[in-house]
C-alpha cells in the first residue's frame, strides 16, 4: 500500500511542476495584471475629486482613440500584456508595503488627525475613526526604527490652512506621533490640500572659520541645509580637523546702500553662539572694512582684536563704551555729509566714506543698566543716527544680546533692524515673536552651540548654523580652531621706533 501511494505522490508532484512551468507566463502576466490594478486604484484614490472627471474623458477619448486606428486594440492588448509582464516577472522583488508595527504607526498618527480633518456635516469625510490611512497618506517612508521620516498627506478642503494656528496644531500633532527630539519641515501645499512632513538631518556643526568666498558688501552668518531654497552654495572646509572639502548652502547678508536689511541683532541665551556669531562679522568686515566693537559684558573676548588694522576700537567699559559711540554717531553725520555735497558739486564720493564702517555690539542691556545705575546717558541711545542713516553713510550696526533682556533694547535698536538672528532652542512662538514669522521647522530641545534661525529682511526663515569661531585665547577650543582665526586677521602694524 505504501509504495503505490509513494508512486500516486510522485505523480502529483511532477504534474504540479509541468502544469508550473508550463503555465509560468501565464501566471507572470495575471500577477502583473493584479498588481497594475491595485497601483491604479491607488492612484485613483489619491486623484482629488475635482480632478477625477478630466481624467475619466481623457481615458474615454484615449480608448476611442485606440479603437479608430488599424490594429490600434491588437497593439493595445499586447502593450498591456508586455506591461503586465514586466510588473509581475518576479514576485520576489514586489514591493511590501509597511509592515505591521510601522501601519500601527501610520493607524496611530491617522487617528490622532481625525479630531482636526473632520467635521460632522462632510457627507464623504477623509478621515474617519476606524477609516483606512492608506486613502489619506499618499506616501510615506521609515527610518531603521520604524518612525516616520517622509509622509504625505491629503486633508480636507475645508480645513483652514492659510492660518498659521492651525498650521502649528497639525505640526504638533504630527510631531508628537512621529517621534519628538527631531526637526521635521512641514511643506503646504494649499492649492492641492497636500501636507508633506520630512525629518531634517542636523546642520553641519564642523565647519569653522576660514575665508569665505564672497563679493564685497557679503557676509556670510552660516550655513542652513540644501532643502532651504538656497540656490548657492560655497566651497567651504570641515570635518574633525577642518580638512575636508565640501559645498554647502550659505546664508548672506547683504548690507550696503541698497540691502533691504542694512543693520543685524541676534537674541540668544549664554552660551547659545552670539558672541560666536559677532567675532565672526568681525572677521569678515575687516577684509575692506573698518570695525568698532562694544562688549557690554567686559568678557575680553574681542581683545585678539586690539591692535589689528581696521580695528578702531574695543572697548569693553561704560566710559570708553559712550565715548567711542558718540564718536560713530558724528561720523556717521559727518560721511552723510560729505557724501552729500560730493553728489551735488558732481563728484565720486570721498574714499573714506565709502569704506565700511562697522559697529559692533554685544550685552548692550548690561551698559544701560550700568548708564542708569550712574545716572549717566543711555549708549543705546547713541545707536539711532547710525542705525537710521547708517545705509546710506556706509555704516553697519550689529548688535547682540541675551533674549530674556531684550525687552531693555531701545525702540531703534528692536524698531531699526530687520535682519534677526535667534539662537539656541526656543519655541516658535518666541522665533515668531523676534523674527515676524514662525519657521517652517519644528525646535528640538538639544541645539548646539551656534545653531538656530535667521531671517533677513522680509524674506523666508532659514535654519542656521554658525561657523565656529572661538576666541584664539580659550584654550579649551580646539587649537586648529584657533589658529584658523588668527589666520584670518591682518597683520598687525608695525610699531614705531623709538628716537635714539
């Protein structure tokens, strides 16, 4: 009995592998088939209603098509099946789709949209307890641990997303349940009701000062990433030992006569990158320029500036701090001045008036705390000849200070430049409240030193990342880092020799 059913089996087995191999193609074509279907049914689903009908009569007036011209079925049926061969050749290669742990993800996050993409009164509403994500997000993509880094969604029509409160509702929630401690880039699309959310990688933190390749009137105040918009990018060295070449996208300041953005301030906790940020202006602004520093906080961390040409001044108490302002403020009177009657005798303009002039000031809060515990006059306000004719006088105001103090900065100071830098990690709403606009990221609560937003002007909110520029005398900085500085700075003059 055993070896009949032994021989029954043998036959079976070879009838299913000649009925396999014989049927293989047939097979193939009816697997593509299947799997074409299912893409076109997605792609119907994800067509916006509004939409659908061009679709169907371009389909109808294809088929028409198709069926007037000779043999034009024949060439269609083979074109499909060819097609439906191709799509099915390997099942081993077919796409998998999420896995289970990663559609309990994306159940997760469709839920949690429900209460704010939903209204009792839509007869056929897109998201629903209970609904099906997949009608919803168009497309999405997952990191090694199963969070989601790339998603795109559909919403509502009716949902009101040229507000920006309701914007940030949608980018909370998402940041919630697609993981917190990364920064995600929200992008709306309001014409199509599209919402797409990435996952940004960090900004390059190994890029340190050196000499960046720019025009005259340019300053570069750091790096934002490739997917800002920038459409420049810069040659520029970083790496562990800042060595390595590379191009990144820059964000530049451009002052000058005609910068829309003609003075600076940056707000930033202690130890957030202002002062970084001003030592690295200073840097650049002595290339054909000459400098005036202001350090309110008396750290000593511009002295490596003392006795370099272009350096007017560094000036770290009340006294000098007066004294040195005053003096900007008459120069600046004195090149409107002077530019003045070199236009109307027809003349080019005197040299020293068009050399820019810089002033640079960090902790201005602390020296008028000084000024009025002293009953002395207010430095800030000394800033305001400068700051409202400095663009046409050639003359840049860069100031620094701690966010929790910016409510002591003078009304010219916070009124006169519209070129803002916020460091550190803060909320959105406080970016919005120093910038004008929310950024189209979402904060993490770890940046690091020298990393947040900037906004020049009117135009849009960048990431930030400033080069690293230490004070040559800290000796915990790197010391390349250091030397990198030093290099940057001109030679310092001469000293006279004594009489003999």
């Amino acid at each position: 009995m055993s070896r009949p059913l032994e021989r029954g089996r043998e036959l079976l087995r070879t009838a299913n592998d000649t009925a396999t191999e014989t049927l293989h193609p047939l097979i193939v074509v009816c697997r593509g088939l299947r799997r074409l279907a299912a893409a076109g049914r997605q792609r119907w689903s994800a067509t916006p209603r509004e939409r659908r009908g061009p679709v169907v009569a371009l389909g109808a007036v294809g088929a028409l098509a198709v069926a007037l011209v000779p043999y034009g079925p024949l060439a269609a049926v083979a074109l499909l099946t060819a097609a439906a061969a191709w799509a099915g050749r390997d099942s081993a290669t077919r796409e998998t789709g999420p896995s289970e742990a990663e559609r309990a993800r994306l159940h997760a996050v469709y839920e949690a949209l429900v209460p704010y993409f939903s209204v009792p009164d839509d007869p056929d509403p897109l998201y629903v307890h209970g609904g099906d994500p997949e009608a919803a997000f168009v497309a999405h993509a997952f990191d090694p641990a199963g969070r989601p880094e790339r998603l795109e969604l559909r919403y509502p029509p009716y949902y009101p997303d040229g507000e920006a409160a309701s914007r940030e509702r949608i980018e909370q929630v998402l940041r919630a349940k697609c993981g917190r401690g990364r920064e995600y880039l929200f992008g709306w699309d309001e014409e199509a009701n599209v919402l797409e959310m990435t996952v940004l990688p960090a900004l390059p933190a190994d890029i340190g000062a050196q000499p960046f390749v720019t025009s005259p009137g340019e300053t570069v105040l750091g790096f934002t990433d490739h997917s800002s918009g920038v459409r420049r990018t810069l040659p520029v060295y970083g790496g562990e030992d800042g060595t390595e070449p590379r191009d990144e996208p820059p964000v530049v300041w451009r002052t000058g006569p005609r910068s829309t953005a003609p003075h600076l301030i940056a707000l930033g906790r202690p130890g957030s990158g202002t002062t970084t940020l001003l030592r690295s202006v200073a840097l650049q602004a002595l290339r054909d320029g000459d400098v005036l520093v202001v350090d309110g906080g008396g750290t000593g961390e511009y002295a490596f500036l003392n006795g370099r040409p272009g350096v007017l001044s560094v000036e770290c108490g009340l006294t000098g701090a007066l004294a040195a302002l005053e003096w900007a403020a008459h120069e600046t009177e004195r090149r409107l001045i002077a530019a003045q009657e070199a236009q109307g005798l027809g003349q080019p303009v005197p040299e020293d008036v068009r050399r820019p002039l810089w002033i640079l000031l960090d902790r201005p809060a602390v020296l008028t705390q000084l000024a009025a515990s002293e009953e002395r006059h207010d430095p800030q306000d000394l800033l305001r000849v400068p700051l409202r004719h400095g663009r046409a006088a050639q003359v840049t105001v860069v100031v620094a200070d701690q966010f929790e103090t910016a409510e002591s900065l003078s009304e010219a100071v916070r009124t006169l430049t519209p070129a803002r830098v916020v460091l550190g990690a803060y909320s959105s709403e406080q970016v919005r409240a120093v910038l004008g606009a929310p950024p189209n990221t979402t904060p993490t609560a770890d940046f690091p030193p020298g990393r947040g937003y900037a906004r020049l002007g009117p135009g849009p909110v960048h990431r930030l990342q400033v080069p690293a520029t230490p004070d040559p005398a800290d000796e915990e900085a790197p010391a390349f880092r250091r030397e990198a500085v030093l290099a940057l700075l001109p030679e310092p003059a001469p000293a006279a020799s004594a009489d003999r």
